[in-house]
C-alpha cells in the first residue's frame, strides 16, 4: 500500500480517508461539513494538494536517475537475451532431431513388423503344404507303419482334414501374394489343388454309386470347405443328371404325340425322388433329415437338375420350342411349366427344410 505525506496535525480531514476501497467525496465532504465551513475544508484541501505535489516532484527526481539509465540497462540485455534465444533455437533443433529419430526407428520397426508377418505367413504356407503332402504321402505308402485307407469312408474323412488345412494354405497365400518364395511353392500348391479336386471327385461319384450317405456328406462338407459347392453341383450334373436325361428325353418322345411327351415328363420328374434322394437328405431337402448333419449351401435341383433338363430339350427336342401351331405348342408347353414347378417347389422346400 501507498504511503502518503504526512500531514499538518491542523487539517481538518484524515489523509488515510482517500486511501479508503469505498472512499465517496459526497460522504467525506458531508462529514467534514460537521466539523468545519466549506471555506476551511478548500483551505485544508489545497495546503494538502501542495504538499502531495511536493512529494511527487521528490519521486520523481528521486528514481529520474533510475528511469533515464533504464534504455541503459535494457541494451545490456540484448547480448544475454541473444544468447538464449540461440540456447533455446539449439535446443529445440535438438529436439526436433530426437523425435525425428524417433520416428525413424518407429518406421523401420513398423516395417520389420509387417515384413515379419509375411515371413510368419509364408512360414504357414509352406508348412501347411508340407503337412498336406504328408498326409498324402501317408496314404500313398505302402509301408506298414504307414496310414493306409481301410474304407471311403476314412478317405473322406481325410480328405476333409485335408480340406480344412488347404483353407488355412489358401488363406496365407492371398495374404502373402507377390513374395518370391510364394512363387516356388505354387507348384506344390496347384498340385494339392488338382489331387484334392481329383479324389473329392471320384470319391463323391464313388459314394452317389453306393448311396453311401457318410461318404457323400464328408465329401459335400469338403467341398463347401474349400468353397466349391458350385464344381460339386456342376459334377452332379454331368455324372448323375445327364446320363439320365440323356436316356429319356429324346425326339421319339415328340413324335408319339402328347401321350409320348406324359410318358418322358413323368419319367423326368421320377429322376427327382428315386435318384437324388441321397443329395436331398444330405443337404436337408427331405423329413428324414437330421439337422444336424444337414451341409447347408448346396441347390441340386435348380443348379444340377433343371439345366440338364433344359438342355436336354432345347438339343434333343427343338420342336417343342416351336409356336407355330398354337394348338400343339400349348400341349407340350403344359407339360413343361408343370415339370418347371415341381422343380422350383423342390427347391423352396429344400431352402425351407435347411431354414
């Protein structure tokens, strides 16, 4: 706090009252009305306004010394201030080289990371290659020790071991795509690849032969595991679909007249029931099916049976295609819509039954 001049014991007023936080000149002058006339209270107050001006003269030529040398003493500082503005620039370029370090290092470990993942996942690869082929090997041997395939039914449970691991082998090998060590072992990969499609092949049109449910089941399950649900409907198609197709539809038929064309249709729609039962109680399309053993993602009969009933029509019987007489197109038209119905009704009540 300030401390002001000391005043003449005669004033009339305290000097400490204008160093008051709620001094008022109202309230100071009303109060020293009650003591003095207003005349006295401008005498006081101008003796008082001498003084204090006196007082700020001697400051100010008390610290004028002070004040001048001021400019002074700030060029003095200019060198040391210098100095550490160029302390703090070093400084800082330090820094900046550290954390560029830093990140230098962090980059090269990142690229070591993902350079040690490909390692890791070509590691997989060829392991995985070498376990299937292994495995192979195994079954091929003729040594006694060795694993020898005692039923279809133990090779399509291998075979489906085998599938899972060609899975993983396929998976690390997208992910390891471009790696010149992937590019030698492709050779290996692509003929894994033939003899699991080979024997999934022959051992699903060994098991349709035999109406061996487990054979066919573990070898549906194998190829929805590799992702060839569509090769398997496709083999289906050409091994059990158009042998049969071929045998009934034929132009004979035509020529007989409506009741020849009954005869073949009704034949057509007795492939469904007698000959893909086993397909349909596989992949759920009958009562009798166990969920639990249902393989789901298959449609035999719109991507097996209807093509090669299709096919079959449009090669073998290109008349009945032909709207020329509209009285003989609708009686072999007819025919035709009926059997494109029981097929799709086939097909929601298989979608309905693996639901």
């Amino acid at each position: 706090m300030m401390n002001l001049p000391k005043a003449p014991e005669s004033l009339c007023f305290d000097k400490d009252e204008f160093m008051k936080d709620d001094f008022d000149v109202d309230h100071f002058v009303s109060e020293c009305r009650k003591q003095v006339q207003l005349e006295e209270l401008r005498e006081d107050l101008e003796r008082y306004y001498k003084l204090l001006k006196t007082a700020m003269v001697e400051l100010i030529n008390k610290d004028y010394a002070d004040f001048v040398g001021m400019d002074k003493a700030l060029n003095q500082l200019t060198v040391p201030l210098g100095q550490l503005r160029e302390e703090v620039l070093s400084l800082r370029s330090a820094v900046n080289e550290v954390i560029e370090a830093i990140d230098n290092r962090l980059s090269k470990q990142d690229d070591i990371q993902k350079k040690k993942m490909c390692v890791l996942r070509l590691i997989q690869v060829v392991r995985s290659v070498e376990k299937i082929e292994k495995i192979l090997h195994s079954q091929n041997s003729k040594d006694e020790t060795s694993l020898e395939l005692s039923s279809p039914l133990l090779a399509g449970q291998i075979l489906e071991r085998i599938a899972t691991e060609f899975n993983q082998l396929q998976f690390h090998a997208v992910q390891s795509k471009g790696m010149p060590l992937l590019d030698k072992v492709r050779p290996r990969i692509a003929g894994i690849t033939a003899m699991l499609q080979q024997s999934l092949e022959g051992l699903l049109i060994e098991g349709l032969q035999t109406s061996n449910v487990d054979i066919v089941r573990h070898c549906l399950r194998t190829y929805a595991t590799i992702d060839k649900t569509r090769d398997a409907e496709a083999l289906v198609g050409q091994v059990l679909v158009k042998p049969y197709m071929d045998e009934v539809i034929a132009e004979e038929c035509a020529k007989s007249g409506s009741s020849g064309l009954q005869v073949m249709y009704g034949k057509v729609l007795e492939f469904v029931p007698h000959h893909c039962r086993l397909l349909r109680e596989v992949t759920g399309g009958t009562i009798s099916s166990d969920k639990a053993d249902i393989v789901p993602g298959y449609d035999f009969m719109v991507n097996s049976v209807w093509p090669e009933i299709v096919k079959g029509l449009e090669e073998r019987i290109p008349t009945l295609f032909n709207p020329g007489n509209p009285d003989a197109f609708y009686e072999v038209m007819f025919p035709i819509a009926l059997c494109v119905s029981l097929v799709c009704i086939w097909s929601l009540h298989i979608s309905y039954r693996v639901m």
